[in-house]
C-alpha cells in the first residue's frame, strides 16, 4: 500500500490542534509555579527546641511589589512574646526579594506556638503572611532528664520485685476466688480506659496532648498506694493485693492493646506523631524484669530475700523522691494548672472508685470487698504513666503530657482523705455511743446493788432484833414459870428460825 501523506492545510489543521493542547499545560504550570511561589519566606523556617528566656532573630523577606507595614503575633503569650518588629527595608537590585526584615522574639516558657507574620501594602490590605512554628524546652530541663532516668530505674526495680516476690498461694486464691479480682479487671481496664477518653474529650477536645497524658493514665494497672488505703479504711487487704498483683501482669497486654485501639482515635487529624510501636515497646519491655525476678525466686534465694528486704525501703524511697525531687524538677506542672485541669484530674479517679464501687454492689459483694475493688479502680500507677509519657514522647510534649498524670496524683487521695475522716468520725462516736450506754447500764447495776445491800442489811437488822427479842422472852419464862419449851431454844436462834439464815447471808 502507498503511504497517504496529508496536505499542507491539513497539517496547519493538526498544528492548530496540537499547539493548544502542548502549550497551555506547560502555561497552566508555569502559571501554578508562579502562584505556589510563597509570598513571605521566613528564616529559619522553624524554631523548634529552643530554650526559655533565649532570645531569637527571626527574617522575613517578600517579593510584593509594595510593602509598607508588617505586624507579628504570638498565639501563646505565655510561651513566647514578640519583642519587637524591625522596620520594612527595600530590597537591593539584584536580589531575589523586593522587601525585608526582622522581628525579634523571646522564648519565655515551655510549650507550643505559632508566630504569625503579616504585610501590609500601602491601601492597608494583607499582600502576605507566614507561620513559624516554635517549641521552646525548659531551662532545667537536664533535672527533668534525671528525673525520667531515676524514675525508670526505679519502675524497673519494682517490676523485678514483683517478679521475685510473686506468691503461689496469691495465685492460688485469685483462681479459687475469682469474683473479686475479675471485677477488679473489669474495671481496671474497661471502665478506667472509658472514663479517661471521655473526661479528655468532654474537658479538652481541641489539646490533644491533655487527653493523651489523660487516656494513658487511666489505662496504666493499680498503684501500690492502694494496699495502704484498703488497710486504713479497714477493708478487704488480701483481694487488693490479689488485684494490684493480676492488674500489673495484664498491663503487658492490656495498654499497649488500648493505646493502638482508641490512641489512633485521640491522635486522628493531628500534626503530632505519636510513638505507638515505642510506648508497646516500653510497657513489653517490663515483662523482661518481671521475667528476672521469678528467675530469681527460682536459682537465687538469697537474691530473692535481699529485693524482699529492699521492697519496702524502695518503695518509701520512691513516694519520698516523687514529692520532693520530682516536685522540684517538674515545678512548671504547678504554673500550667487551672480549673479546668484539676476537675479533670479529680474527676478521674472519683469516677473510678464509684464505677468499682458499684459494680462490687450490683454483684453483692460484702461490704469490705466493694471498698477494695473501689479504692483498686481509682488509684492508678502513675509513676508508670509518666514515664513512658517522657520516655517516649518528643520534648516539650512529654513534658506537657505529665501535668495530667500529676493533677490525678494531687486529686486522688482527695475522696479516700474525705472516706477517711468520715469512717474515723463514725468509729468515734459509735464507741462514744457504746461508752455511754455501758456507764448507764454500770450505773443502774450498781443502784440495784446497792439497793439489794440495803434490803440485805435492813433484814439483818431485823432478824438480830428479833432473835435478842426471843432471847429476852425466854429468859422470862425461865424465871416466871421455871423451865418451858422456851428454854429448848438455841444460842443461835433457833434450828427452824428463818431469821438465822437472813443474817448469816447478811454477815
């Protein structure tokens, strides 16, 4: 076949066709370029991890035709402040701006914010604006360090005396007695959980990392505080040991479990990336000292019987370096709280000890047990919580996340002091009741007593003068009448004289 060849005025038809279609792409992305080109570039581009009290130089430059005036703004003027805003400066020819300048920022506490930068052109219209992000650290943030490090030496002794000190016979009764340390689990990690996601929803819908370090406490295992509050409120001790020992074997599973289950939920639509494989990682690494210590009961008793004998110090050591040390080295929690994070934080394990509480109460349980799944429900292990808020999480947000877990410590004895008191007050004048009642009823027996005496002692008088009565008589009928039946009558009375046995009772 002989190739057809168009003729000239179809192959102007084809050019006038193709030149459109090839041209005005290459024209619509020149034209995109153009307008995705930024309109104010900021240097540096971010102020991340910057440290309180530092000052910072911030540059902008633009290529408007027409700048006259520029503004700047902070969105947390608590983190930081904008000192001052240079003036608008003409662009050299030959640069790659039209206009420049500076604006000078201060960093002045720890946390998030935004620098909002804005031109204006001579008609008093916005012709540009820029976002620099800033992070600003604390100032001692080398103390808050050491304290996350002491603290996770400290979580991991404990875990690995929990494991050399597991006994076999807590196991045994947990399966002979289930009721009691299931309802505890129940309400340890699906109550609490619940309760934590919906305050942190309810109480902080636009921060997410208030429900965060919310969500995280509520789904850590029970403290070891309350063992000490059951005794004090003189409850079940052995199911909250029995449940503080099954809640901190199940975290293994259980948190990690609800952090990829509802953290995706908290964290939906969020810049901040939240580390789930590094939080599962931390709380499975703890199954590796739990591990040691049964190794230890196991091969080294004599290990054994030293981490039983430093249980206690430990423990001690721990609450005492938490409230004093770790007050101090995390002082800046004190500045961020406010109403609305001490309800939260109180609210939290309120609603806990009366989600156990009733549940103990909808399955009748005594009244000791409900107490100790109530008090188990509420205290959470936050010393657990914090640190794998700071561990994990990037600086300043693990910083931040911590003043939830800390408003729940400061709230959590709030309601057991209040129990406390209530419970003392009641002992104290139900034995005041009792005292009154014994001395009234001691009074009235020793009115009948001696009442009785006086009887006794009122017959005896009568009988003695009855007797010297008698006696009188019969010596008168021995003189009058010479010896009479009266003289049979004996020294004492008589043999059938009622009178004799009235005084010898009397006597």
């Amino acid at each position: 076949m002989v190739p057809v060849r168009a003729s000239g005025g179809r192959r102007y038809a084809w050019m006038m066709v193709l030149v459109p279609v090839l041209v005005l792409p290459a024209a619509a992305q020149h034209n995109n370029m153009t307008e995705d080109r930024p309109q104010l570039v900021l240097e540096p581009e971010e102020l991340q991890k910057v440290t309180e009290g530092t000052q910072h130089r911030v540059r902008w430059q633009t290529l408007m035709p027409s700048v006259v005036k520029v503004t700047a703004r902070v969105e947390n003027e608590m983190v930081a402040e904008v000192t001052s805003v240079g003036m608008v400066v003409p662009g050299a020819p030959g640069d790659n701006f039209t206009y420049y300048g500076y604006v000078n920022v201060s960093a002045l506490f720890i946390g998030y914010n935004n620098i909002n930068v804005t031109l204006y052109d001579d008609l008093g219209d916005v012709v540009g604006e820029g976002v620099l992000r800033m992070s600003v650290l604390l100032s001692y943030q080398n103390l808050s360090d050491l304290f996350t490090m002491i603290i996770g030496v400290l979580v991991t002794f404990m875990y690995v005396s929990m494991g050399a000190t597991i006994d076999l016979q807590v196991i045994w009764n947990i399966v002979k007695k289930p009721i009691g340390p299931m309802l505890g689990m129940i309400c340890q990690y699906i109550f609490m959980p619940l309760i934590a996601f919906g305050i942190g929803l309810v109480a902080f819908p636009d921060n997410v990392l208030a429900r965060l370090g919310l969500f995280l406490m509520g789904c850590c295992p029970g403290g070891g505080s309350s063992n000490m509050w059951t005794y004090l409120l003189n409850s079940s001790l052995d199911l909250s040991i029995m449940m503080t020992f099954a809640s901190s074997v199940a975290a293994f599973a259980m948190l990690p479990a609800w952090v990829l289950l509802l953290g995706r939920v908290i964290m939906a639509d969020q810049d901040f990336y939240m580390p789930y494989k590094d939080i599962a990682l931390v709380i499975l690494s703890l199954s590796f000292p739990c591990f040691l210590g049964i190794l230890a009961q196991r091969y080294l008793p004599r290990v054994t019987k030293a981490l039983k004998f430093l249980l206690t110090p430990v423990t001690v050591f721990n609450l005492l370096f938490i409230f004093t040390f770790g007050v101090y080295a995390n002082r800046y929690v004190f500045r961020l709280f406010d109403v609305k994070t001490v309800v939260a934080g109180f609210g939290l394990p309120a609603l806990g000890y009366m989600s156990g509480y009733f549940l103990a109460l909808i399955f009748r349980l005594p009244h000791k047990d409900r107490v100790a799944i109530s008090i188990e429900t509420g205290i959470q292990n936050a010393t657990l919580a914090v640190f794998i808020l700071k561990f994990t999480l990037e600086k300043p947000a693990g910083d931040l996340t911590v003043l939830y877990p800390a408003a729940s410590v400061v709230m959590t004895p709030v309601p057991l002091v209040i129990a406390l008191i209530t419970y003392r007050l009641y002992l104290y004048y139900r034995a005041r009741s009792s005292k009154k009642e014994l001395q009234g009823s001691t009074v009235k027996e020793m009115e009948e007593d001696r009442k009785k005496q006086e009887d006794l002692a009122n017959g005896a008088a009568n009988c003695e003068n009855g007797i010297r009565k008698g006696e009188a008589e019969g010596m008168r009928g021995e003189v009058v009448g010479g010896r009479t039946e009266d003289s049979m009558t004996l020294p004492d009375g008589g043999l059938d004289n009622p009178a004799v046995d009235l005084r010898e009772e009397a006597l």
